[in-house]
C-alpha cells in the first residue's frame, strides 16, 4: 500500500523489540464483545491511484462546473478569478503540511502571512483589528453575535430582516442555548433600516448585513447612530468581500464589529466549503478580550529580531476551557493563505478595479433583464447582486434555464422555502462573465418568459 | 496602621477599619510567571466572599481571584490595565487589584496572619 | 587557488570558518505592507467602461490602504515566507493527539476538478448530482467504519462536530421534557479543552472527573457523579494519555441506565479503525477529523472538517442541510428547516467541507477497508516501537503497551535544570518538530509523542536516537543546549509576554522595528 512505509519484516522486528506475539496483542482493552474480527470486511479493499482517478472523474462528469456555462449564482458565494500563483503558492509543502503555529520558531512563514491577512482584513473593513480567521462568514456572524453580548453584558439580539437566512439559522443554533433572545422582522426588501424602531436599553447588538441578502446596499450610518444610543452595537455583516473595495467600509460607517465571508477572494466555491470567516472589530481591549478565535501578534526573539507569536490565548479553550470566548479551535489556515496572498497580488489599486469591474458588469446585466417584459428590478441600490421579480415561478425558470445550460441565479424559494417569494430570483455577476454571456443570458430569460 | 490577612488562595488582604484592600502575594507572583493581563470588579458591586471578582492572566494561564470578604467594591486598580506587569514588580503593594467595604468583620476569623501563611506556603 | 581558462576559480579556499548552513537560502524578508507598494498591482483586468456606479454617497471615497506586489515579487515573498515553516513533507512530526500524517497529493489532485471545486453550493441539485452522490458515498464509509445510524457532514472543523453531538444530545433532552433537569456534563480531567468548552456553549455545566492512577476514567468517581442529572459523558477514546478505556462498554451502559448519553470525541480515532467500532462500545454521537484520521492537509491550522456521526437515538435530531434520494432516484438536499421537523438547527452557511470530502474520500478508496485496518494497526505499532525504544530513557507516564501515541512525563529530567519546554525546544536544533507539550493536564510536564503510521523503520530509529541522546544529554548537565534552544532555527524563542503585554495585531507604520 503505497502509503504505508512500513515492511511485513519491518513489522516482525518491531513486534519482537515490543515484546509481544501480534500486533493483536497491542489491541487488548478493546471490550472483547465489541472487536472487529473480520476488519472493515463490506468495504471495497484498497485501490490504485488510476482506479480511485477515474472514480472521482466520472463523479465530477455529473456536475456542471461554473467555469463551463454563463453562470450567475451568488447569494453567500461568489465564483471570482483565482490568480494562477495562488494556487501554487498555497500547495507548497512547508504552507500545506505544516500544524497550527504553536511553536513559532519554525512556524514563521504562517505567522506573518497571518498578521499580513490581519492588517488586510482591518484595511478593507475600516476597522482598527482583525482576527487570524473563523470557519466562515456564518458562523463568524454566529460568534460575533455572543462577543457582543459579553461586551455589553446584554442578551437581546436584533437581526435585520433581510440578513442571509442560513446565517440568521446558524446564529440562531449557536447563541440560543446561552440565553440569547433573537428577535427578526419577516423579511422584506427595503425593510432593514426598520430595525432601528427595535432597539432598547436591553439590546446588546444589532447585525445588518450590506450588500444583504438580495443584493440591496445599505446605509449603516443611521444604524449605528440608533444603536450606539442605546448602548447597542453594530455587527455589520458582509457576504461579498469584493463589495468593499467600492463601498464605503463598515468601519468608516460606524460599525463596532464586521462578520464577512471571505471567499471571494483566493477561495473557489467548493460546493459550499471550505471558505474563510472574517471577524474585525474596533481596536479597543475590551473587544480584543471578548473576540473569538486566534490573532497573531508581533514581538522581539531573544536575539532582538522582529518575529510573530499567536498570542492572547488565554481567551481560547485550550487554557480556559469552559470558561473561553468560544470554543473554536482552528481558523481556515490554507484559505486565510489564499486569500492574503490574492489580496497581495491586487493591492489597493486592484481590489477598488475589481469591484467598480463587478459593479460594472451588474449594472449591464440588470439593464438588460430589467428590460424584459413584466420583469421588475427590486433592488435599484445593489453591488454586483441584484433581485429580479419576475412573472412566473423563479425556481421553473432556473430549472428550465439550466437545461438550456445557463445557470441563472438562486432563487429566494432556495434560501427561504417554497410559498411567500416565489416569483423572486437573486442575479449576481461578476468580472468572470464576458459580455457576451450576459446578452445570452438575458436572450434566454426573455425566451423562456414569453 | 492595617492588618494583613492572607488567604490560601495567596491573596492579601489589608484591613484598614472596614475598608479591606486586596492582591496577590508574592508567591502567586512567582508561580504565575509574567503576568500579561488583569480584569478588575466594577465598582459599587456587591460580592459575597467566595466569588469571583477579578483576573489575573499570565501568557499560558488564566486564574481567579475571589473576594476574600463580603461587601462592596469601592474602588479599582486600573493602572493595572494598562501595565499588568506592576503585579509581577510589586505584588504587595502598587500591584493591588481592589478594595472593598467590609459588610462583615467577623469573616476576617476565617483568613490567615502573616505566620501562619508563612508556614502555609512551607507546606506546599 | 585553481582557475579554468577563464580565470574562474574552481575550488575553494580551504577555511576554518564554520559553515552556518542553509543560511544562504534563508533570504531576509520584510513584512508584505514593507515589501509592497500601494500602486502596484500583479494582476491585469479587463478596462472599465466609465459607467457611473449606482451607489452615489455610499461610495468609497478613500484608498484601503493596502499594498500590491507584482506576481514575482509575490512569489518571491511566500516562497521565501515558506522556508520558515517545518513541515510534514520535511521530517517527522511527533505531535500527539494531531496525527501528523502524510497528505496524499492524489486527494490535492482530485479537489482542484472543476466538477468539484467550481460547483455553486445553490446551483440547482439536478447540476450536482455527483456531488451529493459524493456526500453520499463518503458517508457510507465513515458509518461503516463507525458502525453508527447517521453522520451529519456540515460542521466545520473537529469543535463544530462536537457541538453538533452535544447540540442533538440537547435536543433529544428537550425532546423527553428533562432539559430544565438535566444539566450536567462529565468531562474527564484528560479532555482536549474543545470539550468543556462546547458543554459550556451548549449551556451545560461541567462536571470534570480526574483520571486514575493508571491513566484512566476512575471508576468510582465516575459512578458516584451519576444521577438523574446528568445530560451525557464527554469521552475521548483512545483517551489523551494514548490509552484505551477498556471499561468504556460499562461507562456507555451506565450512563445509558442514567438516561443520559455518551458523546466520543474522535480525535483519536486513527487508532482503531477497522479493530472495533464506535457503535459496538456505546456511543451516541461523535465527531470525525478528515485533517487528522484522513489525511486532509492541516494548512497551517485548518481548515478542518468534522462530520459527525450518530446513533439511533440522535439520528433525528441531526442538522440540516442532509442528503435524501428523492422519489425518482435522484439525490436532493433537505435545507428548509420545515423539512426537518426534528432538527436541532443549522450550524453553517451550505453543505459543508465538500473539499474536505473529496480528499477524505480519495484517501479512504486509496486505502480500502484492509488498508484502514492496516493504517490503525501500523500506527499503534509505530508508537509501541517508538515507546519500548526510548522507555528506558524517557521516563513514561504509564507502564505497559499504549495506543497510537505514548505519553511521558518530566520525572527524566528532573535535576537536571532543564523543563519540558527545553527538551522540546532543543529537538528543534536537531531537526525536529516538538512533540505536544503539557498536554494532557494529567501528568508533570506531559510530552506526548504520536509518530503516525506513515513514518518509516528507519525513521522511527533516527527519532528515537535523537532522543534518547538528548534525553542523556540533559541528565549529564548540558543544560545550555536545552535552556538556550533553539540556536539553529530562523528565530531564537520568541518573547509571549511582550506580545500579550502590549499587543501589535496589525502592520503600523510607526512599529516596524519593535
């Protein structure tokens, strides 16, 4: 087996220097009722590289990759360009194979690119720090929902109406059983900046996500005002990084805390996983106490030199344990490497093109499908994601549409099940659709209406 | 003149009329390495002794401090906040964590004199 | 000196310096907000048009801030960023409880397939059919493997799984009526702190039970803490000190008999694969770790995945989005909670790691149910081989045999001025990463040492040497090569205090040299 090194008089020799019979004889706590005298015997036995080739290809033959059609899916995950030295940068040994940085020593490659994604990811926030990453924008918002309820020592949390449902779900599932009371308006568009009629003394946060889930974009500065006056923080949420670089930053808006997915840059969609959570937050310790995750920090080695250690770890479970922040115990490493290493190739000046690149190519497609007949444009204020209402079942024509080989969106059924927004289909575009693929898809759409 | 008290947590506690001040010792110090980070009571809260009150971090570590005394916090150390390392400089006295108003002096019998500390540490 | 005819010298002088190797290679590099500039860029786009943007005042009127390197600068700075990571691919990596094994670059191979990587989580099912077939499939071998009901694929990362199996416990609680009652969880003393920390988060309190004199649950510590409030039992087995619980069928009986139930953390389950099933000794629920039992790359701390498996007495209660095949065969995804009525809930945005599953897969078919058997039985025999070359050197946490890593205490180095954390700092300067130190809390100065079973004879014999080497270096008083490691690294130690004291977690202009 190709990769077991060991040899059957490899085995026989170390049995000997052990001082035991078989290898058997290693296993003998196992409850004798519970051992597997047969092995994993209904399993297939193992296979060549060729064989296991083949398998996984024919697997993938059934999908329909993004790459292969006009594509225009987004609601929480984004297909952008991935730079080619990304992706070869990312599988060298020493970034892939290597543990957590827990020895720092021999760990300073992963260090400092941790600290370059920190100093990023407060860039293009516009907030004072950055966490070394959680899972994914989800469960970032999930998290930052709890830190702001320990900052403020407070348990009522209002989310806006329009805020991606998995991650309304996934905050829901993660803060409930530590007595934290949601409260969400049925979802409207138009209908987020509501949510100010909501907060009093007992609120600890309120989360509205910008660019939200339809793609409307919102002024978060009558927000934070409304919530800093109450005691209340803002968690800005943000599904599409990329927006950042032409909207003004949560930051610069007043946000106290940003949960974002990061996927968009440097990560491909990978069917959902795994992506890459941004947490920031405003440079002030009694946030940096109650965040969530690891952060690497600077100092000196013995010798004087400048070198980087994770660091505040008090806050995390493996010293505190049931008295942590969370009980996270990872962040997305190989992702976090990815992104930085994309945003580095952009820069400032690459990053604003992208987005006004995006925007771009949204504002054409939404001209172009708003200009089919009994179509309606929902969302006048968007980035690169807009919502189309349209005369019949979003789903029926997403389905049909892809049959004609044009994947044209998710549907809000998708996101919020079948029965109050049916006729509502969620378009996003990106700098990846030429266009071209925007008039087909728009061809097609009128097609399929008339 | 105060009177110390210490307390097999390795807090001291200096009762000067009904208003005790408390830290930690010098050996709490020690054992704790380089203290990193203090988390003080807010004042006017009222603790009963026993509870949780403060937090002292070293890099590795993260302990409690409990109130010695019942009563109410009257005031903090919060130059502690921005240099946690005065605890590891001088643990006994600019190193203080909080004071409280003693609501019952009668508590005091069950805390410990310098000698018997002393004799306390020995043992461990 | 001799030339060639081109005056080219072709042999060095001889010299008495001496040689600090590799340090030619081990180029300076500054911090990429030093290295970059803020006008340039290494990627080229197509040209703006100079439409107008809808966004009027909510436009970005300031630059981020950020730097660009052209693409060879780029790769200049990570590649040269890389060469200060120890790696798998470069030598063993002994930490216990991580299993640091090889990654298979096949399973690389595999998850970079368009039809995989660049599949939308919301693109119609009847466009990724041989995704969820995928899904599918990797659950089949992880519940034969476990023997369990249902495995849930979405969490994260091994902490999420954990929360997964403590929030279905929850809900099947809920589900009786008794979760006002039953409040307590039983961690034992051993536990990752991922354990306590999850109860806590699930609101439960934690209830810890200490470890006996031989490295297991004590029993009658166990029996006494029982009672009509107990929620469940958090056990990791193969536990912490690399030891298998052999009471573990009687604790999942008597917690069962308390009407609670038994959550296995299964960070150790590279162990016993194909030897026993989970099923068999009682288990409700518990989490797997594709980066660590299969192979997927650990990428410098994550991302993980920890589907997590179930049994008939949770399987309902597990979270959405799951895998059903519909009424004409074809594979749907059930999101909406109201298809669900039993669910506890949603943990994350979309399916899950599916990149994680490509890999886990692949590595599973590498390997076959013989080649899985194969896997825990070399592992436990590496660590056993490892244990009995260095036992009379080190000094053992336990006596006997142990599972697929071995647990050592301080007692070998003591008097002789040097601590754990100097042992392991000195393996540094001999090519080697640190094993995992003081962990678990059980014993003084815990090393535990987990050599996998892709580590060869040959390497396993090179290690042990080292050792035990240092291991009489240290009681022969060559304190300095221990207290002053490592000298031979990029850095000498780093100093934590300064970084928590004061800390700096982001590139400042002002700071650069601080």
């Amino acid at each position: 087996m190709r990769y077991l090194p060991l040899l059957d008089e490899d085995r026989a020799h170390m049995l000997k220097t052990i001082g035991v019979d078989s290898v058997d004889d290693l296993f003998t706590d196992i409850p004798k009722c519970a051992r597997l005298e047969n092995g994993l015997d209904k399993l297939p036995e193992h296979a060549s590289e060729p064989c296991v080739e083949q398998h996984f290809s024919e697997l993938a033959a059934k999908n329909i990759n993004a790459g292969s059609v006009p594509f225009f899916c987004g609601a929480g995950a984004y297909r952008h360009h991935i730079p080619a030295s990304v992706d070869h940068l990312i599988q060298r040994s020493e970034f892939l194979t290597a543990y957590t940085p827990y020895q720092p020593e021999i760990a300073q490659g992963t260090l400092q690119t941790l600290f370059e994604f920190q100093t990023q990811v407060a860039q293009i926030t516009g907030m004072g720090i950055a966490n070394a990453s959680m899972y994914d924008g989800s469960t970032a918002c999930a998290e930052a929902v709890l830190m702001a309820a320990r900052i403020t020592r407070r348990s009522k949390c209002i989310l806006a109406p329009n805020l991606h449902p998995h991650y309304a779900q996934t905050t829901r599932t993660l803060t409930h059983t530590l007595g934290i009371g949601i409260e969400q308006a049925a979802t409207a568009i138009g209908a987020d900046t509501d949510v100010m009629q909501q907060i009093d003394d007992e609120t600890a946060c309120i989360v509205v996500q910008s660019p939200n889930v339809f793609g409307e974009v919102i002024d978060l500065r009558a927000l934070a005002d409304a919530a800093h006056a109450k005691g209340a923080l803002l968690i800005a949420v943000n599904t599409e990084i990329v927006s950042l670089g032409l909207l003004k930053s949560p930051g610069e808006m007043g946000a106290d805390i940003v949960a974002a997915e990061g996927q968009s840059i440097g990560n491909s969609l990978n069917f959902g996983g795994p992506y890459v959570g941004l947490l920031a937050c405003r440079d002030d310790k009694k946030f940096i106490r109650q965040a969530p995750g690891r952060f690497a920090g600077q100092t000196l080695d013995a010798a004087g030199k400048r070198g980087f250690v994770l660091t505040l770890s008090t806050r995390e479970q493996h010293i505190r344990r049931e008295k942590a922040t969370s009980n996270i115990c990872t962040n997305s490493g190989l992702c976090t490497l990815a992104f930085t290493i994309h945003m580095a190739l952009l820069g400032d000046v690459g990053f604003r093109h992208l987005a006004k690149l995006n925007h771009q190519k949204a504002c054409d497609l939404a001209d172009q499908l708003s200009a089919i007949d009994k179509v309606e444009l929902l969302t006048p204020m968007f980035f690169n994601e807009f919502t189309l209402r349209l005369p019949k079942s979003a789903h029926e024509v997403v389905e049909n549409l892809a049959k004609r080989g044009i994947l044209a969106g998710v549907p809000a059924s998708r996101l919020f099940g079948e029965g109050i927004m049916d006729d509502l289909l969620i378009v996003a575009a990106t700098e990846t659709n030429s266009d071209i693929q925007l008039s087909q898809f728009a061809t097609a759409l009128a097609e399929e209406l008339s | 003149m105060a009177d110390l008290y210490f307390t097999e947590e390795h807090e001291w506690v200096s009762v000067n009329g009904d208003t005790a001040i408390v830290g930690i010792t010098s050996y709490a110090t020690e054992q704790l390495g380089d203290i990193v980070f203090v988390e003080l009571p807010d004042i006017g809260k009222t603790v009963k002794a026993g509870d949780e009150t403060a937090v002292v971090e070293s890099v590795k570590s993260a302990s409690e401090l409990f109130a010695p005394l019942s009563g109410e916090i009257i005031s903090a150390n919060e130059a502690l906040e921005d240099a946690p390392e005065t605890v590891n400089e001088d643990p006994q006295d600019r190193g203080w964590f909080f004071s409280i108003k003693i609501a019952d002096k009668s508590e005091l019998a069950s805390l410990m004199d310098k000698e018997a500390y002393d004799s306390f540490v020995q043992g461990l | 000196m001799s030339m060639n005819a081109k005056g080219r010298p072709t042999k060095p002088e001889t010299s008495n310096i001496s040689p600090q190797f590799g340090s030619a290679l081990l180029q300076e590099e500054g911090l990429l907000h030093e290295v970059g500039h803020c006008d340039k860029t290494g990627v080229d786009m197509e040209k703006l048009s100079g439409r107008t943007s809808r966004l009027g005042y909510l436009e970005r009127s300031e630059a981020t801030g950020m730097v660009g390197l052209s693409e060879p600068e780029a790769l200049r700075h990570y590649v040269r960023l890389s060469g200060r990571n120890y790696a798998i691919d470069l030598g063993l990596y002994p930490l216990g409880s991580c299993t640091m094994k090889h990654n298979p670059r096949l399973n690389e191979k595999l998850a970079r397939i368009p039809g995989f990587a660049d599949i939308h989580p919301l693109q119609p099912t009847s466009t990724v059919q041989g995704a969820l077939q995928l899904m599918e499939e990797l659950s089949h071998w992880l519940l034969e493997i476990t023997g369990m009901q249902t495995v849930a694929l979405s969490p994260k990362a091994g902490a999420h799984g954990e929360m997964c199996g403590m929030l279905s416990i929850r809900e099947a609680i809920l589900a009786k009526g008794e979760l006002e009652q039953r409040r307590r969880v039983l961690v034992p003393q051993s536990a990752h702190g991922t354990n306590p920390a999850t109860a806590a988060a699930c609101g439960f309190e934690i209830d810890e039970i200490p470890a006996n004199a031989e490295g297991r649950v004590d029993w009658d510590v166990f029996c006494s803490r029982l009672g009509p409030d107990v929620a469940a039992i958090m056990l990791t087995n193969p536990n912490t000190c690399g030891l298998f619980e052999p009471d573990i069928r009687k604790i999942a009986d008597l917690i069962h008999e308390h009407g609670g139930y038994f959550y296995c953390d299964g960070a150790n389950l590279n162990a016993i694969m194909g030897k026993c099933r989970v099923n068999d000794l009682g288990v409700d629920a518990m989490h797997i770790n594709l980066h660590k039992t299969f192979s997927t790359p650990h990428g410098g701390g994550g991302p993980g995945a920890g589907p997590t498996v179930l049994s008939s007495r949770l399987a309902d209660f597990a979270p959405v989005p799951f895998v059903k095949t519909g009424k004409t065969g074809k594979l749907q995804l059930v999101e909406q909670l109201n298809d669900a009525p039993d669910s506890f809930g949603r943990m994350c945005a979309f399916h899950g790691q599916m990149g994680m599953f490509v890999r886990a897969l692949a590595y599973m078919m590498s390997h076959g149910g013989d080649g899985l058997r194969q896997v825990s039985e070399d592992a436990v025999l590496n660590a056993n081989y490892l244990l009995a070359r260095i036992k009379d050197h080190l000094s053992p946490a336990f006596s006997g045999t142990c599972m697929h890593e071995a647990l050592f205490d301080d007692e070998f180095l003591k008097g002789s001025g040097v601590t754990t954390l100097d042992f392991a700092k000195a393996l540094i300067d001999e090519g080697y990463h640190p094993m995992t130190m003081y962990f678990p809390l059980v014993v003084h100065g815990a090393l535990l040492i987990e050599p996998t079973e892709t580590e060869s004879l040959q390497s396993l014999d090179a290690f042990a040497d080292t050792l035990c080497e240092l291991a009489n270096a240290a009681k022969s008083g060559d304190q300095e090569r221990f207290t002053q490691a490592p000298v031979k690294a990029p850095l000498r130690r780093l100093d934590e205090t300064k970084a928590a004291r004061h800390p700096v977690l982001r590139f400042q202009e002002n700071l650069q040299n601080t």
